[in-house]
C-alpha cells in the first residue's frame, strides 16, 4: 500500500542524497549510531528520520529521540543515533532494519525498503507520528538537522528541535516527552526542566554536607561546556557553595573540539590535558565531547598522575548505595549488583566480589548490553572503564525508599538519602554532569578526598593498543567479549602469552568503528603489562594480516 507522502519522500531525498560508499562496504549502525565523517552523513541522517518515524508509529505514536553527534570523535566526524522512548538505546533488531533502509543505493529502492519495513512491522503510516531531537556542537550538525526536518516533513511526521543539547539531556528529555503527566512523570519537559531536576536532587542528596575545595572540569571543549555553566545557575549558593572551575569550554573554535582534552585523551594517554596545566593535587575531572562519559584525576609531585576510571566510579556508587541499604534496614530487599566488561581493571572485580560482597556480571562491551544486564538488578550499577555509565533503581527500588516506614532517625537519613541519589541520577544512559553531582555527593557524605578513594584498592598496570588489521571482520569473540573464537589458533597463542606474567589476562577483540583490533593486558607490573599487550598485538596482526609494527599504538 502506498502512501501519499510518497512523492514528498522522493523529492526530498533527492535533496539529501546518500554517499554511495565502495563496493562490498555498507552504513552500519552500531553501538554509537551511524558514525563517520561528517562529509558521508547527510544522506544517511534523512534516512535515519524516516526509520525514527517508522518506530514512533510502530510504538503507537510514542515520541523516538534522535541526537546527533560523534561523542569523542574529531570535529571533522559527526553521528546520528536513535533513542527509544524510555531513553534508553534503540532496540537492537532495529538497528539492522536502519542498516538496511540507509543502505538503498536509490531512491526509488529506499522507498521500496521504506514501504517493504512497515508491511513487515505492521506498521500503519497513518498513525500519528513524533520525534525530539538535537545535537552538539559541530558545525556539520546544521546540515544534518535539516536533513532530519526533511524527512520528518515528508512523512507527516510532528518534530520537536531542541537545537544543541548534551547526549543526555536529549535522552532525558525523550523520557520526560513520554511520561508527562503520568506517575512515572520523569520531569518537566524542557532544558531547564533537566537542571531544576538535577539540582534539586543535588541539593536533597547532600542533605546540608559541604563540598571541600575546588572541582576543575575540563569540557573538551564540547557542548557540556556550555551546558555545565548553565547547570550551575539552578544551584542555590546559599544552601550548597558548589566551587566548580570550568576549563576547555570554547565552543567557538571548532577545531579544537576534543584537543587535547576531554575523558577520552585522560583514559587512553593516562595523563591529564596540558592545557590549562592542574595545580599540584587539584580535584579534576573530564568529561567528553557530548557530555556522556567522566574521569577524575590529580596530579602531583608525589604520585604524579592518578586516574579514577569508570571501574573506580562503579566501585564507590556500589559501596555507598549499598551501606545506606544496610543503614535503611532494607539490605535483604535490595538485589543491588554491578556490571562490567572485559576492560575492568581485575582488581575492581575482585574488590566489589570480596570487599563489597557483591554479585558482577560481565557483557559484551556496548552501553545497550550494560543497561540490559543491570536491570535485572533492584539497583543495577553499570559503567564501562570509559566512563560511561549510570546506576539503574527499579520503580519497586524507589518505592521502598518512599514508602518504608523507618525505625530510627538514621534509618530515615538513609532512606531519604537512597531516595535523592535514585532522582539524581540520569538513569536513561550515561550522563558525565549527572555522574559528576552523584561523586561529589558521596565524597563529602565519606569526608574523602581523590586520595582516600584511591586508596580503597590498587589497580593492576593495565595496557590498551590499537592493530591496524586487513579485515577486522576476521576477529569473532565468545565469552563477554573476553576470549577470540576466530581465527582458529589465535586464543591459543594469547593464552600461552598470558601463562608467562604473574596476575595476568589478555583479550583482543575488533572494534565497532574501525579497521582495527583493540588489545588490552593487565599484569602485576607496568613493564608486563606493557610487554604483553605488545606480544598479544603481533599475534593480532599475524592473523588480521596487519600492516607492520608501526600499525600497533595506544589506542
């Protein structure tokens, strides 16, 4: 059955051609969207807003998120991705129905495949229709966000623009879109409504603690620069002196968006952005390009650079909820656990399974497969070692914190407390600014400095490189991601590395984006880790048919 907006989808699509790509290669949607230059996108987002609105039909009208962005990527890249109406990531059988509407070499054959998903789906394109969207700082976005309106227009579609936005707030405010005016009312549906929700928790979860000393928060120059300083305005000084130094926020100068800066250049050099230089023991933190992934540091002449990852974020979120569940009284009725993946330090794993006497479990590497397995949890807490990551309290969760009757006044702070942290928290995805309240809440709850929460246990040296190989596709994993199944032979010869270092563990694995395997080692030392990481590369490349030792880097 044909629409009448077919003639509307064909001239508009002609408007925004899609890039034909070289033979054998296809737009795929992964764990970040479609990714890539920004040069190849325009085509590919309208196509990507004629999927959006498929879905918000399929769900009966239900409003679909679409944030554009490339994260940590450089200001050349840019990204489109979809958002479900909870907040959380598209479902995973739609990102093949995307990869397989974008890649239509026609127009023609994209309406065919248009028409081909909604008899397959069911899916009657009369039904009203919704989606809110966004995007960063990149000055390619204008172009793509007039690539969306398009095929928003051409299908009848009702949009919402909400212009430049964090990755989170669009996911905060598609959640908010869809529970306005239920019990599940998530807040109020605006950018201002997501600072007043946060803040408030902020300022309910401190309950009258004072925040010692100076934060430095370095933006990467990105749209969280922006958006922390507006942030900021909706704390009420009075009740909580919050002394935030914000750094690389130009958002002018798109070349230097990421630059030396940013969580991704703190994780991957091990070392914090030369520019603006830290004072000696200064609490820091970093966030990236589009604001959804954090790191804290200090550096000093003592101890030189030391990192707090996503492993060491997870580790005190765990232990913090967890003790106000034994102070609530509420213990046995909590499931609380914590998820990871392969690129946890084992020291984290063996401190929150020993110290903490909590359940992990460990999943492939992708936010969508973190926030799948946490809730199965009452309070599921999920982070990848990048930073990106969030706690996930169940509605029932929630409703123990308001609603069980406490015995004694600590039970009533506790249960208070649990309740403010549950609000603070973005629970739709990874969000740094959020993420960033909820450390500095339980910091000064424990009365701790950087130092005493890294003290709580010492990671083991750890290396990440990047292999450059001929055909990435070569490389399939079992096990979380954690053990090669293909090519035959190749876990083998990782393993025998491995026997030959003293707490050692070693995966390769191929990357979503690129050409290319990462591989990460761990060992009792520095100069093991960094040996094995180097042996298990060269045994990458030989099976990947790499391009040479100058291939192998830091990834």
């Amino acid at each position: 059955m044909a629409s009448s907006n077919d003639d509307k989808i064909l001239a508009a699509s002609a408007k925004h051609p899609i890039v034909p790509l070289p033979a054998g290669s296809l737009y795929k949607y992964g764990t970040a969207g479609f990714r890539m230059s920004s040069d190849l996108l325009e085509g590919v987002t309208f196509r990507v807003g004629l999927i959006a609105a498929l879905r918000s039909r399929k769900l009966g009208g239900a409003a679909i998120g679409v944030m554009i962005t490339a994260s940590h990527n450089p200001a050349q890249d840019n990204g489109v991705k979809v958002v479900d109406p909870m907040g959380e990531m598209l479902e995973q059988e739609w990102e093949t129905y995307s990869t397989r509407l974008v890649n239509s070499p026609s127009d023609k054959e994209l309406l065919e495949t248009y028409h081909a998903l909604a008899t397959q789906l069911k899916i009657d394109l009369k039904t009203p229709a919704k989606v809110v969207y966004g995007r960063d700082t990149r000055p390619s976005g204008h172009t793509l966000v007039a690539a969306l309106a398009s095929a928003f227009e051409a299908t009848g579609t009702e949009y919402v623009d909400y212009k430049i936005l964090t990755t989170p707030q669009l996911h905060y405010l598609t959640r908010a879109t869809n529970t306005e005016g239920t019990p599940e009312a998530y807040g109020e549906v605006s950018e201002a409504g997501y600072y007043k929700k946060f803040a408030d928790a902020f300022v309910h979860a401190l309950k009258g603690r004072k925040i010692k000393g100076t934060l430095t928060v370095d933006c990467a120059n990105g749209v969280g620069g922006p958006k922390l300083n507006e942030f900021l305005k909706y704390i009420p000084k009075d009740q909580v002196p919050f002394d935030v130094k914000v750094v690389n926020d130009d958002v002018l100068r798109p070349e230097v968006l990421n630059l030396d800066s940013g969580a991704d250049y703190v994780k991957t050099k091990q070392r914090a952005p030369p520019h603006p230089k830290p004072e000696a023991g200064a609490r820091c933190c970093s966030l990236d390009g589009d604001a959804d992934r954090l790191m804290y540091y200090w550096t000093d002449a003592e101890t030189g650079f030391f990192m707090l990852d996503g492993d060491r974020i997870a580790t005190l979120a765990a232990s913090f909820i967890a003790d106000l569940a034994r102070s609530a009284g509420i213990e046995d009725d909590l499931r609380i656990g914590v998820v990871q993946t392969a690129y946890a330090n084992g020291a984290s794993t063996k401190y929150i399974q020993e110290n903490l006497r909590l359940p992990v479990v460990c999943t492939p590497t992708g936010v969508k497969h973190l926030h799948h397995a946490a809730c199965s949890f009452d309070v599921g807490v999920y982070f990848e070692a990048n930073g990106h990551g969030t706690v996930l309290f169940s509605n029932d969760a929630m409703a123990t914190f308001r609603n069980k009757e406490p015995q004694s006044p600590a039970q009533k702070d506790a249960l208070e407390t649990l309740s403010a942290v549950g609000n603070l928290i973005n629970q739709t995805v990874g969000d740094a600014i959020s993420d960033m309240l909820l450390v500095e809440v339980i910091l000064a709850h424990k009365d701790w400095s950087l130092r005493d929460w890294a003290n709580t246990y010492s990671d083991l040296p750890n290396r990440l490189v990047r292999v450059e190989v001929g055909d990435k596709d070569l490389f399939e994993t079992t096990d979380a991601e954690r053990r090669l199944s293909k090519p035959q032979g190749a876990q083998g010869e990782i393993d025998a590395l491995v026997k030959k270092y003293t707490n050692a563990r070693s995966f390769a694995r191929a990357s979503g984006t690129e050409n290319a395997c990462r591989v990460y080692a761990e060992a009792a030392t520095r100069a093991e880790a960094d040996e094995l990481a180097k042996k298990v590369a060269v045994v990458v490349e030989n099976y990947g048919g790499g391009r040479g030792s100058a291939a192998v880097s830091s990834a």
